[in-house]
C-alpha cells in the first residue's frame, strides 16, 4: 500500500487575497454598481408580499400592509424580499461574506453585552446568509437616501448621507484589512464610542438627543419589559392582554385556537408543543447558560406582534420566573422562515433557519445575548416550524431617522456604514473586500447613484402596494399600536 504524503493545505497569501478583490472589478466594476434597472422579468412586488403573507398568520398580514404604508421609508423595511429580487438578478462581485439580509437603518442599534456593557451593532438577522457583500450595503445606502426623501431632504443632503455611510464601510473596511486576525474578531463599538464621536463633531441637540438614547436604552430592559407586560391575575403572574399586540395563549385556545395561534392540545396551562420549546432550544446553548435557564420556571405564553416585515410571522414571548415572582426572564420566540436572499444566494449550510439566524449573528455580532439559541417545533398548527428565542429586552435603543436633520443623519449613517464593515470582516475576507473597493471613492459615488435610483423604485413599489389595497386587491388594517401611542 502506498501512503500519499500530507499536504498542507495552502492558505492564501495577502496579496493573493488582493489579487482576488482587483480580479473582481472584472466581473463587475465599481462604478457600474451605480445603476439599477428592472429586470425584464421583475416580479410584481405586491405579488412577493403576498406570497409571504400565504404562510403567515392571516388575521395579522393587514397590520403588516397597513404598517407599510405609512411611508415609503416603513414600506422599504418592509420590502426586504422585493429587493433581494432585485439583487438576486443583478451582476455581483461574488466576494462572500456573512450578510445582514436587511441591512437597513433602524436595524442597527444599541444593546447590552453579556458584559453589561452598552454596545452599537446590527440588530436584525431574519434575513441573513452567506452572500455577495454588496448586498448589504446597497440595502444600506438605499435606505438612507428613501429615509431622507421621506425627511424632506433635497438630493444633494441624501446624496452626502449615503456617501458617508459607505465611505465609513470603506475606510473601516480598508483598516481592517490590515490587521491581525484577532484584532479584527475583538474589535466593537460601545457606547462610549457613539458618545464621543457626536461630542466631537455633533451639535448641542445632537448631543442632547445622543445622551437621551443612551439613557433610554439602559432603561428599557427585561424589568421594565415585565411591568408593561405583566400583572398578577388570582395570585399568579400572567401577560396583559392587548390584542392583537399581544395575546395570551389561554385566550387563543379560548377561541379555538385562532388562526396559526398555536393551538396544541386544549392544554389548560402552556401548550406543550411551545413549553416542549424549551427543552430542545436548551441543548443549542452553552453548558452554564442552560444551567442558567434551568433556574426558571415557565408560567405563561403571548403571541406577540413585532416589527413591520415580521408582521404576521409567529412570535411568542415566554415569562419565566425564577428565585420568586419578582425574578423574571422574559424569552422571545421568533419564527424563522427561509432568508429572502436564498433564492439568489444559493442554499445555506443550517437545515434549522432558526439555527440559521443564530449562527449568523453569532458571526456577524461583536457580542451577542447569552439566551440566544434555537429549535423546531412540530404540533403548533400541526406544521413543523422553525424558531430562534432569545430575550425580549436586554437595553434596547435604536434611531428615530424621522427627526435627524441632515447633519445627523450623515454621522448615524457614518456608525452604520462602520458597523456593518466590521461584521462582514469577521465574517468574510477584508483583503479582498478592501482591495475591491480600492482607496478612490468611486465605490462611494456608484452607490449614491444607485440609492437615488433604487429609492424611486421604492415609491412605485409603494404606490403598487396602495393601489392593490385600494382596488382591494390586498386588505389593509391601521396600526394598533399607533392607536394607543
């Protein structure tokens, strides 16, 4: 028998890695990734929301429409499957990296680290898989040039923020690359950064409104969570009904089950497809965090309603107790359905999507919620659905892009572009990435095209969608939540 000599494997070099980012202008080169033209066989977008909305909670899908329509910017949030269309049809760089999905502004903000520190990422992972890393930073740039026009801003001010934004992806992007391995995995942005860039360059309101966040999002935390959404009914802690917002399961199975409610049995307690949740989503965690979880105890269930393109996908949240009634843990389990980039991107290695959405944050993020895992439940409408849990609020804060003036919304859309920079270079290659996007700023200026571009298909994506509700094509419900604000 002949034994083969070991080959080590051969890694390759940095300039190797360049070379692979410059051999990639060929494919597409940077200043074409300025326009955008739909695709002769562009599918109808109010088509694709309904072809979301056949597997989701029907008596919920108006909500979603009706949320959409409040603006174009709130459309585009909603629309991430439109777009990915659009993408998934376009010439791309083929340079991969962990994306986002849905890149967009008001999925980037502040939470809490398992340190206890306050620190600014990406939020939002419905939507990730592995893909071309100019997807996600044209769902970014398009983002800010809709959410401005939505401002008022003329093109010259949105033209400015969504140069910003991928200027900043840039330059990180470039300092990345010339850093050591384990620099580039440690590397984060806190609190503190946030507060002395807009102490730097910001004005008083803008600093003003900066120590505000800060402050609200370490407030808004898994106590105050519990005191909105709590009381204590014949002795027993239990979620506050506010339909359709929120919804205990014992009124879903009161009434039948409802809709996708999550019917299981006519249990009088948890249904015990949802409290079987717990046990395998344990597993997904590390040995001391299912320790940890192990130390409470499971005493009711709500559907909640969350976000705007989630509307209508199945999320409940689950109160737990711990050493007393006063010790609480609250988890939300969220569905999780295919990435809308799946179809253009190619099939992901998770067979779970919830472990999918996981294990892409956990790439993707500097520093993650200890409670974040996994699991698939079979028996809730007797369908097999996947779903990752993690908790409902551990500090939370994000933007409120409808006050920004355009100064202040140059320097958010600087911390996103550098924000979403660092997550693809943990997740992807920075060499070549960098070497793609060179030192000139002929990347920055193809995407303010582009986002000018793709921001006017948005409105006729959104003017479709309002005449589909008017010829009554499509139903369209107000927003509750608006109703009691």
């Amino acid at each position: 028998m002949v034994t083969k000599p070991h080959r080590t494997p051969h890694w390759p070099t940095p300039d190797e890695r360049a070379a692979t980012g410059k051999a990639a202008r060929a494919r597409v080169r940077r200043a074409d990734q300025g326009g955008h033209e739909p695709a002769p066989d562009r599918p109808d977008p109010v088509a694709v929301l309904e072809a979301q909305a056949a597997s989701r909670v029907p008596d919920l899908v108006p909500i979603r429409y009706g949320r959409m329509l409040e603006s174009p910017f709130r459309f585009y949030r909603g629309a991430a499957a439109i777009m990915a269309a659009d993408l998934g049809r376009a010439p791309h760089t083929g340079l991969t990296t962990q994306l986002c999905g849905d890149a967009h502004a008001l999925n980037f903000g502040l939470f809490a680290s398992p340190e206890r520190n306050l620190v600014f990422d990406i939020n939002d992972f419905d939507e990730t898989c592995p893909g071309p890393f100019e997807w996600d930073v044209k769902r970014l740039a398009a983002g800010f040039a809709v959410a401005g026009r939505d401002n008022g801003y003329d093109e010259v001010d949105r033209r400015a923020v969504v140069r910003e934004a991928v200027r900043s992806y840039r330059l990180r992007m470039r300092a990345f690359s010339g850093m050591r391995v384990l620099d580039v995995w440690y590397a984060h942005d806190d609190a503190e950064d946030l507060r002395a860039l807009v102490a730097a360059e910001g004005g008083r309101t803008m600093r003003r409104r900066t120590d505000e966040a800060l402050t609200k999002a370490r407030g808004k935390d898994h106590l105050r969570a519990f005191a909105k959404l709590t009381r204590v009914v014949d002795g027993e802690r239990r979620f506050v009904a506010d339909p359709p917002l929120v919804t205990p399961l014992r009124d879903l199975l009161a009434d039948g089950g409802g809709a996708g409610s999550g019917r299981a049995g006519g249990d009088s307690g948890p249904a015990p497809a949802l409290r079987a949740l717990l046990g395998a989503y344990g597993s997904t965690l590390t040995a001391e965090r299912r320790e940890l979880l192990g130390r409470f105890r499971l005493v009711d269930i709500a559907r909640k309603v969350v976000g705007v393109g989630s509307v209508g996908t199945r999320c409940w949240i689950l109160l737990m107790l711990g050493r007393d009634d006063e010790d609480p843990l609250i988890l939300q389990a969220k569905e999780a359905g295919e990435s809308v980039l799946a179809p253009y991107a190619g099939p992901v290695p998770q067979d779970n999507q919830g472990q999918r959405v996981v294990e892409g944050q956990r790439l993707m993020q500097a520093a993650g919620d200890i409670f974040l895992g996994w699991d698939r439940v079979t028996g809730i409408d007797g369908r097999r659905r996947d779903f990752y849990v993690r908790q409902l609020h551990d500090w939370k804060g994000g933007p409120n892009t409808d006050v920004m003036v355009p100064a202040g919304m140059r320097l958010f859309a600087r911390v996103c572009g550098a924000a979403l920079a660092r997550a693809h270079a943990r997740a992807g290659d920075p060499v070549a990435i960098a070497a793609y996007l060179g030192s000139a700023d002929t990347f920055d200026r193809a995407l303010a095209d582009y986002a000018e571009a793709y921001a006017e298909q948005n409105q006729r994506d959104y003017e479709d969608l309002a005449a589909a509700v008017a010829d009554g094509r499509v139903t369209a419900a107000p927003d509750p939540a608006a109703a009691r604000s």
